[in-house]
C-alpha cells in the first residue's frame, strides 16, 4: 500500500494539526495524541482541493529564523507606530500606497510575505496584482518609497525565497 | 523570591499589555482616514495582547503550577486572522474610497485584483471607475 502518496499527501499539515489538537486538549495522552494524527490525517484529505500540491518547505532552519526576526520586527514596529501616534502630528506623517513587485511564486510564500508586512513596521498589504506578481501595500509614514520596498524585498522576501524555493 | 520576582514581571507586563493597546485604540481617533487607522489595530494591540499573553503564562506557570499551553494558540490564532482581517478591510476601503488610477501601477498588464478580478481577459480599461454603487455618500474619499 502506498500510504505516503495516498493518505499522507501532505505530512507537514498533518503534524501541525495533531501538535494544535495537544495544544487545544492542553495535555499529553495517548487518546489526546491519536485523535491529534486522526484529525492530522482526516482534514487534509476532507480539504485537499485547497492544497492542490504540497506545499515544499526546503530549509526549515530558516524558517526558525525567519520567524524570530518577524517576532522582533513586531515589537519594534509596536513601539514604532506607537510613538508616531503618541508624539507626531498627523500632518508629519507620509502615508502612501506603493507597489512591491514579487520575485517569489508559491502561494504560500506570497501569503507569508503579505501577512508578514501587515504585521511589521508601519506598513499594511492591502491587494495582490490579478496576475498575482505584485503587492499594494500602505505604508503610514513612507516619506521614501523606493527604500521601503527595498527594505521589505531584501529583509523578508529574500528569506522566503530561501524556505520555499 | 521567585514569586516575588514572578510577580514583579507579570504587574510590568500587564501594565505595558494595556499601555499599548490603548495607544491603538487612541490612534483610532488622532489618525485621519481608514487607511492610516488601519495600522493602530494591527500593530500597537499585536504587542499589546501578546504582552498579556505572556503574563498571563508566567502568572500559571510559576504562581498556579499549571503551565498553559492556551496562550501559544491565542497567539497563533491572532497571528493568522489580524492579517486577514487588515487585508479584507484594506479591500473594503480601497472599493469605496480609491480608485484604480489613484494607486500606484501594478507594474504588469493587468491591475489590482480588487478592481481587475483575476481570470477576466484583457488589462483594466484606463478609465474604469469600480465605484459603481452606492452612489457616491462621500465626496471622492478621504485619500
């Protein structure tokens, strides 16, 4: 029987989704864990037409990493935004919508990149290209642009270019 | 000692917690249109609840003796929705308020998903204002 083509199309998700159940059920037991690999086996086969290929993560110490950069990025964009709203005028404040072109594919990378850029510093992903190849994103105080954007490409995207291929 | 030094942290980080998330809600009021407001709600309370959070898994772990596991899925769930939930409304505006030309170029043929919806032939005409309906309630947008 080929289980890992059939029922395990997708074993990342199915970890993941047996780790949340032990999660939710806050404590380890045998129960707990086999009704976790069920759940992790039973909804990627219920939802496999969202997850038409597998999703390929390729070096997942960078995703240990990339992840505890956006986690500081987070609190400096938290105190950033913070002292904007405390201290400015509003006037001094440079909002502005730009355009960052995409250089990666995957749709999980691209999702990553958006949520990434909501969360971090003075910035929101507001609208994705119809092609898919570009990202509209408001900046709050976005007096040079073209930094921005190259700020967001080679902090984030680069990264994730590395995770996902 | 420890529980004093526990508890020290928790008071310090429930007191931060809730200085930032009133910081994002005051941002609602001082910042001029939905655009701006947008990004009190997603940042400022981001750190402001997770602050919180992390008292809150001290305060049971050190002073209960009962670690939680309860606060990482929290965390992870606003991770997820406050994203989507920023893109959604990002969307929202961007129909009522802007139009398609008002935004920087897409770069490409075909413009911005929210006015050029994918799968459709041929780039956006030029001219094309999605607001449609209802008519116009605001003169031109706060933009």
């Amino acid at each position: 029987m080929k289980l890992h083509g059939r029922w395990l199309r997708h074993p990342l998700i199915t970890l993941v989704l047996a780790g949340f159940w032990l999660l939710l059920m806050n404590e380890i037991t045998l129960g707990g864990v086999l009704m976790g690999l069920f759940l992790g086996v039973v909804i990627p086969l219920y939802t496999s037409r969202f997850w038409p290929e597998a999703p390929a993560i390729r070096h997942l110490p960078r995703v240990v990493e990339y992840t505890l950069i956006v986690l500081w990025d987070i609190v400096v964009a938290n105190v950033q935004v913070a002292w904007w709203i405390l201290f400015w005028k509003v006037e001094r404040l440079r909002p502005s919508f730009m355009t960052v072109p995409l250089d990666i594919y995957s749709p999980e990378a691209i999702t990553m990149l958006a949520g990434t850029i909501t969360m971090t510093p003075g910035t929101v992903s507001c609208d994705l290209s119809a092609d898919g190849r570009a990202l509209l994103v408001h900046g709050l105080h976005a007096p040079d642009v073209e930094e921005t954007v190259a700020g967001i490409k080679d902090r984030y995207e680069r990264r994730l270019r590395e995770i996902f291929g | 000692m420890l529980t004093l030094i526990a508890e020290i942290l928790v008071a310090l980080l429930i007191v931060i917690g809730s200085t930032f998330a009133l910081i994002g809600s005051f941002g609602l009021i001082k910042l001029p249109d939905l655009a701006t407001r947008l990004h009190g709600p997603t940042k400022a309370t981001t750190l402001g609840v997770g602050a919180v959070l992390i008292a809150s898994m001290i305060y049971f772990t050190v002073l209960e003796g009962d670690f939680s596991f309860h606060e990482l899925v929290i965390t992870l769930f606003l991770f997820l929705t406050a994203p989507l939930t920023a893109n959604f409304i990002a969307k929202a505006y961007l129909h009522r308020h802007i139009r398609h030309d008002d935004l920087p170029s897409t770069n490409r043929e075909e413009g911005w998903a929210t006015y050029d919806p994918p799968g459709e032939e041929g780039p956006l005409a030029p001219t094309q204002n999605p607001v449609t309906e209802p008519p116009a309630r605001t003169p031109a947008g706060g933009a």
